[in-house]
C-alpha cells in the first residue's frame, strides 16, 4: 500500500537543486504542517464534495477546479465491479488566495476520466463519460469557465470514436490529438475556442500505425514523438521517432529518431525530454537548436524511470507505482530529485492530482486498513515548492 502513495505522489518533488542536498524525507515531515505560502505540505480546507476516488482536477493559474469522480472503493490490486451508483457530475473551485473553497454549476454529465488543459481561466476537458461509467462514448469536448462558472459542450472531437485523445495549449488554442494511431490513421485537431471550430493539422510524416504519440511546444515548433510497431520476430520496441511541425511555415519536418526506443515526451526548459521507460538509458534530450539527442544523466541506484520534470516556472508529471520514491528531473540542475510523499500513515492511495503552476494539490481517493476494512476519501493536499 505504501508503494502505491508513493507512485501517486509523484508530482510532490518540487525541490530545488539546492534542497538536493538534504533528507526528503525529513523535509517532507518537517513541512508537513506548514501554513500557507510556506514549502512542504499542508492539507487544505474540508472541500465541500462528498468523498469520491477518480475527480477530474484542473490548475487555473490560483484556482483548482474538481468535478465528477466516483464513489468506486476497490483494494489495492483487486478486480472489483464498478460500482452501481451513477458518475458524480457535481464539483468546487478551490481559490488559493482566499485558501477556501465554493461549490460550482454541475458539469453537462458525470465523468471520472478526461485529458485536460486550460487558457486564459477556463478548463478544457476531453471525455467519452456521456454515456456512463464505462466512459467509452465517443469523446468529447467540454469547457468550464472560471469567471461566469459556465459549462459548455462543444460536442464530439473529430475522428474516430475509439481512440483517446491528448491535448497541447498552443497559444489561444487547443491542438488535440490522438495517442495511437494503432488501430489506423488518426487526424489531429485545432481546436479554436473563439469561433468554436475545428480545423484538421496536416498528416504528420510519422507512420500511420504508430502510439505512444506525444506533443509538446517547444517555441513556434510542435515536436511529436512515436513508438512504431515492434519487430514480430525478436519483439525489439525501434528507436522512437520523431518529427517537428513549424507552426510559421505550416509544415512538417523529420527530427532524427532517438538513441532508443522510450516512452513519454515531457517539455522541459532544456528542451523536450524522452524518458527510457525501465530501458538501458534514463533517457534524452532534445536540442531544439540543432534537433539532435543528448543522453540524460545516469539513473541513481534502485530506479528504472523519470516520473516528472521540475523547470524554473513550471512542473509537469508523469504519475507511476515507484517503491523507492518519486524521481524528477530537475531542468536547472540537470540533475534527479527523489522525494516521498507527504505524511499522511500507510494504507492511502488513488488520489487525484493536479499541478498549479511550480505546485501540486492531491484530492480524494481510498484508504485500507485491512482488505476488509475501506473508505473513500475527500482530503485534499497541497505541496508548496521553494522559490529559490
């Protein structure tokens, strides 16, 4: 159960380099109780929804958004049924300068599962929930207005109801885009939310049966990176490939593949990142001067993956089950962060997460004291990152 926690938390390494040098563990304890503004954790306020593991959460510049989720309480690594109550629909803002909370006008539908985004104080959520829990309707795309607490249903996304669907902020609109093109070719959107429209972005130069397909913004360029289908003979994953798309010309590019095969594309102030994925090499990075690979520094001893990236203004993770604790590439340093999770005892896990801005809050999820003895949560935590 601890294994669990410590993969869920693995957006609370917000450590300078020169924290580096000290206990994570003991700076964890030590700031657990910190009041606001201050580094470490602190829990929030009582939020005003009723416990529920799976919430779909939001960072709005100061302001988090929580909405759906389920009252689903399972075992860790049990198979359980889903349970027979419908999705929660109902949600809260949580405003960081009044540290306080208030309720929200209903999302259009219940929903547990979303990619997410934000412009400009509104919240962009892709989900396939309309149809129930089982959430594989085809997806679409609802937006939350902070300022005027509105919904709106843009309707279904373009193209194929059975794919997911990943989404990238690219200035004042939304590039959403599918994570596999597996099951067949796959077009990309632009997403305009002033005129509510959506225009098709030329076919990348990638192959048309690829996944693991990741974007970043990296300046005025799109970078995208993809796993192609491994050899059927030796089973050997090939170097992930990539290509770039200026947004000035309008055109695709090829970017030489990557030194391995790799997962995860993560944006980071040195450039995109390409982490290894429990390979031979942490992974690499892009130089978006003369798009070529530079290899990560060497994993410390008893971890096999990179969970996060820590940059000067911003964080972005990638949330995994880690034994040893929560590794994060710090940009600045060009160095690892390995960071426990807050002090909450033993048994907790499944929590939601979101990131505002450098920080992290935690929502929700499920406590186990025995296999028999459960409860869904509605805590709420948030991890305060030093400034210097």
């Amino acid at each position: 159960m601890r294994t669990r926690l410590l993969g869920l938390l693995v957006a609370g390494a917000l450590l300078t380099a020169g924290a580096a040098a000290c206990s994570a563990d003991a700076d964890a304890d030590a700031d657990a109780g910190s009041p606001s503004g201050a580094q470490g954790w602190r829990e929030l306020p009582d939020p005003p929804l009723s416990p529920r593991t799976d919430a779909v959460l939001v960072g709005l510049d100061d302001a988090l958004l929580v909405v759906g989720g389920w009252e689903f309480l399972c075992p860790p690594n049990a198979d359980c049924a889903a349970p027979p109550t419908p999705l929660f629909a109902d949600g809260a803002v949580y405003d960081r300068t009044d540290d306080a909370w208030r309720t929200i006008t209903p999302a259009p539908f219940g929903l547990i599962r979303a990619t997410t985004a934000a412009i400009d104080g509104t919240a962009y959520l892709v989900t396939g929930c309309a149809s129930g829990p089982l959430c594989d309707a085809p997806p679409r795309l609802l937006a939350y207005d902070l300022a005027v607490d509105r919904w709106t249903d843009h309707g279904e996304v373009p193209g194929p109801a059975t794919h997911g669907r990943n989404l990238e902020v690219v200035g004042q609109r939304l590039l959403v885009y599918s994570g596999s093109e597996g099951l067949g070719e796959v077009g990309d959107y632009w997403f305009d939310p002033e005129n509510d429209t959506w225009t098709e972005l030329p076919d990348d130069p990638l192959t048309d049966d690829d996944y693991d397909r990741f974007v970043v913004l990296v300046d005025d360029q799109l970078v995208l990176a993809a796993s192609a289908v491994p050899d059927p003979d030796t089973f050997e994953a090939p170097a992930k490939r990539a290509a770039r798309f200026d947004l000035t010309r309008q055109e695709w590019f090829v970017v030489p593949d990557a030194p391995g095969g790799g997962y995860q594309l993560l944006p980071t102030d040195r450039g995109p990142l390409l982490n290894g994925h429990y390979r031979d090499s942490a992974g690499w990075l892009l130089d978006p001067e003369t798009w070529t690979w530079s290899e990560l520094p060497a994993l410390p001893e008893g971890h096999e993956d990179i969970d996060g990236v820590l940059d000067r203004d911003r964080a972005v993770y990638d949330l995994g089950h880690r034994p040893a604790g929560a590794l994060v590439y710090d940009s600045a340093a060009d160095a690892y962060l390995t960071v426990p999770p807050p002090s909450v005892g033993d048994g907790v896990y499944g929590w939601s997460s979101a990131i505002l801005g450098r920080d992290l809050v935690v929502f929700g999820g499920q406590r186990w004291t025995t296999v028999r003895d459960g409860e869904v949560l509605r805590d709420a935590f948030l991890w305060t990152a030093p400034t210097g």
